[in-house]
C-alpha cells in the first residue's frame, strides 16, 4: 500500500535517524513518557528539534491507545 509506505520512511529525527515508525513501535512496546522515549530510541538527544513532533506523537499515541473500542452497530 503506497500510504503505508510513505509513512513508514517518514523521519522525525534526522540527527539519529529515527522514523515515525520506530517511535510508534517504542510507543506501543511501553514507553509512556518522554524520557522513556528518548532512553528507548535516542530521540531528541542531539540538537533537540525533534523534540515537539516526538512529543506531539507520544500524545497522540497514548490517546489513541486509551480511547474505547468503536461499538458495533
Ligand atoms: S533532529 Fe532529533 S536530535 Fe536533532
């Protein structure tokens, strides 16, 4: 699927290289906070720009993993 794919390769961190993926994976493998996330991929350990987009995902993320089952119809 040429959606899934795009997304797979987008960057968040250029200075580490760290995909959008990857920071889904650490996220959905248990990172919780920030420094989780940084600890468990680098993220945001270099010049620091990344560091609102990796944020906003973190939020994001842990939103959607709280939010209740769609109910059947
Ligand atoms: S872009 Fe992530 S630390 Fe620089």
């Amino acid at each position: 699927m040429l959606i899934t794919a795009r997304y797979q390769f987008m960057y968040v961190c250029l200075c580490h290289g760290i995909s959008e993926t990857r920071l889904q994976q650490a996220i959905h493998e248990g990172a919780r906070s920030f420094e989780q996330l940084q600890s468990c991929t680098g993220v945001a350990t270099c010049c620091g720009a990344c560091e609102p987009c990796a944020r906003q995902m973190l939020d994001t993320e842990t939103l959607a993993s709280r939010a209740p089952a769609p109910q059947a119809s």
